[in-house]
C-alpha cells in the first residue's frame, strides 16, 4: 500500500492539472434527523422525521480544478448499473481527448467496462491508490460531523437568485437534464444545492 501511494505521489508531477477530473461522490439519508430536543418545561417538543421512511439520494460529480461538472443526483445508494449509466450519459460527453478521469477504488467503479467507456470517450482512466490506516485517519465521519448535519439550520437558506444559489448552480443545464431523465428514475427538477 505505501508504494502504490508512493508511485501515485511521483507521478503526480507529469499531470496537467487541467486534464484532471475526480469523480468524487457523496450520499445523505433522511435518517439523519435530529433524535433529541430541548423545550421549555412543559411544553411540547414538536419535530418532525420520516420515521422509517428512510430515503437515500446519491450526488455524483466530476471535479475540475476550476468548476464542477457532469452533475448527477439519484435517490438511491450508488451501484455498478447506474455508475456505468452516469459515465455513458454524464461523463463521456463532456470528456476531450487527452483528458484523465480519477476514480477512487469503490467496487462500483472497479469493472472492465467503466475503463472501456472512458477510453471510447479518449480519456484516460487512473485510479488512486488504497487507502492506509496510517495515512488517513479514517473514512467514516465522526460522531460531531454528523451532529452537525443533523442540527437544524439557525438561519433560513438564502433565497433562490442570491449569490450561493447561482454559484451552486453554474454546471452545464444539459448535464441536469440528462441526469433528471435517466432510464429508472424519477423525473426530478433541478434543484438549488
């Protein structure tokens, strides 16, 4: 593991950082509601959850060192199938030759297909190398970062149109709509993050 994370530190320097795309994805659930409260004493606490209705929705993207592209939001875990879907509907259009696709060693990402789709596209296809327990802590958020996801805003979200709306929003409207009309899922709006 240290030389693979070795080699992959070495051959950093002959990339051109504007070739590069991560594909780097991230997931949230609906049973990350707050479980406790305070009220006054005796009053109501009123909160609301799903309560077993628990609902996963997947953001995946490709990051440039200078914008996000090729956005694509699906309410369920990530798997090989629509991993394979988000690389022919997403990805590959926006790809130029010469480009070079990172992923990381997820085993939906890990299958002949997905190098055969990038490299139809002339990309390049590199994956970064294992994690090590003695490099990086670990993978799993800790116990105060989902604490934190899990509180309440303190302040309303910014109205649509402000400045964090429009520069959360600045991908490629086509991307969107591919995303909103894959094959087996929902016909979902584009939505502010």
């Amino acid at each position: 593991m240290a030389a693979a994370r070795e080699r992959w530190r070495a051959g950093q320097k002959l990339l051109d950082p504007f070739r590069l795309i991560f594909i780097d994805e991230t997931g949230t659930s609906t049973n990350m509601a707050r479980l406790r409260g305070r009220a006054r004493r005796g009053a109501r606490l009123i909160g609301k959850v799903p309560h077993g209705h628990w609902k996963i929705t997947t953001f995946v993207a490709g990051l440039r060192c200078d914008e996000i592209t090729a956005p694509f939001v699906i309410d369920k875990p990530m798997n090989s199938a629509i991993f394979l879907t988000y690389l022919e509907k997403c990805l590959v259009p926006i790809l130029k030759p010469g480009d070079v696709v990172v992923l990381d060693n997820l085993t939906s990402h890990k299958n002949d297909e997905v190098r055969r789709i990038i490299e139809a596209a002339g990309a390049t296809l590199l994956y970064l190398p294992p994690y090590s327990r003695t490099s990086i802590r670990s993978s799993k958020p800790s116990p105060s970062s989902k604490r934190i996801c899990a509180k309440p805003p303190s302040a309303p979200s910014p109205p649509s149109g402000t400045a964090s709306a429009l520069s959360s929003t600045s991908s490629r409207l086509t991307n969107a709509e591919i995303s909103s009309g894959m094959p087996g899922t929902r016909n979902l709006k584009p939505k502010t993050l």
